[in-house]
C-alpha cells in the first residue's frame, strides 16, 4: 500500500476506483475528473450497465485513461453515522477487490470515496478505507499494489497517519 498526492486519472495502474453514484451518470469531483479523461464511450458504456446500488461497484474500460479498467464505486452519503454509512463505505472497498479478484487486476488505485461532495468524515472514511484494504490484500495473491490517490495534503496526512500507526 502506498500513498500519493495527485490526480488519479494520471496514475497507471491496471484499475482506478472512481467515486460514482448509483445512476451511474456524469458527476463533479473525482468523477467529473474521469469521465473528462477517459472520453464520452464512458458514460455510454455506463448507461448500458443502467446503475449500482450504495455500497456496491461496477466495472468499465478505461478508455483514454492509462489505466485499462475503471471501478466504479458507490459510497454512502454521509446522513451523520445513523444510515449504515460506515458498513457501506466498507463495502465498498471489498466488492471493488473482489471485481479486481475476477478480473484477475494486480495493481489498484483508490480514491478517498465519499469524503468529498458525499461529505464523509475524512478521518473516519480513511480508518475504514485502509483498514478494508489492509484485510482484503491479506486474504488473496491476486491484488498486490494498493494506492490510495489523494487529492490535497490533507487527505494524504491523515493516511500516511493511519497507515504508520498500523
Ligand atoms: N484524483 C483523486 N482524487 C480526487 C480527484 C482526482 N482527480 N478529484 C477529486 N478528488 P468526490 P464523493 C477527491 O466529491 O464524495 C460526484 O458528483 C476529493 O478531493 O469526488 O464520493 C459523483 O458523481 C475527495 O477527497 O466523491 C457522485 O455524485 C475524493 O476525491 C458524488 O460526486 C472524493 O470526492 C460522489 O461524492
């Protein structure tokens, strides 16, 4: 596991997780961010898939990305910890390594899901993330490159803080 400071359209891994939404259509933040470089076969391949539940992740190509595929997570939005926030940001980093398992995908690349518009706690969110992560690469071989894509100084902070304190 690793931590980076920058934009995850740019990184060349064999999948970048994006932070979607259950429709599965266009947004801001990290998705806007992907759809822009990945190009308009995106959203067209999205609209076949038609949506994802919270919680739960769909696969795409990469298209003009570096990488070649694209995860598509659906965090929860933060309703203040009484919705089952926490369970399905977790969930969402487990079913994004179990498509990563099926796909047979070695090296993954991870926003910070739902701590942005979605307005996740940032601390709480990075506890969950890494700790989803820490778990799923100890149970198999396949996935062997996690890194977790930061954005801002912030973000990067609180994970090199959880990740050293492990
Ligand atoms: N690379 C890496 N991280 C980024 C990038 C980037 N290029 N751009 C933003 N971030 P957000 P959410 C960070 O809002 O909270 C969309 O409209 C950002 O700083 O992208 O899960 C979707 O369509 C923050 O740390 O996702 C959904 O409707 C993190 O990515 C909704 O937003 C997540 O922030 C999902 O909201």
């Amino acid at each position: 596991m690793s931590v980076v400071e920058g934009d995850i359209t740019r990184v060349a891994v064999d999948a970048v997780v994006n932070a979607a939404n259950s429709a599965l259509k266009r947004g801001g933040g990290v998705d806007g961010a992907i759809h822009a470089a990945a190009g308009p076969e995106l959203q067209a391949e999205l609209d076949r898939i038609g949506g994802c539940p919270t919680g739960a992740c769909r696969i795409t190509r990469g298209y003009r990305l570096p990488a070649p595929w694209i995860i598509h997570a659906v965090g929860p939005v933060w309703r203040g910890g009484t919705a089952d926030e926490d369970s399905l940001l977790e969930s969402c980093y487990r079913t994004a390594f179990a498509l990563a398992r099926r796909h047979g995908l070695a090296s993954l690349a991870f926003p910070a899901i739902s701590t942005g518009i979605y307005g996740f706690p940032k601390d709480r969110a990075t506890r969950i993330a890494v700790a989803a992560v820490l778990d799923e690469l100890s149970r198999d071989g396949t996935v062997t490159d996690v890194r977790f894509v930061c954005f801002d100084a912030e973000t990067a902070g609180l994970y090199r803080a959880e990740l050293a304190g492990r």
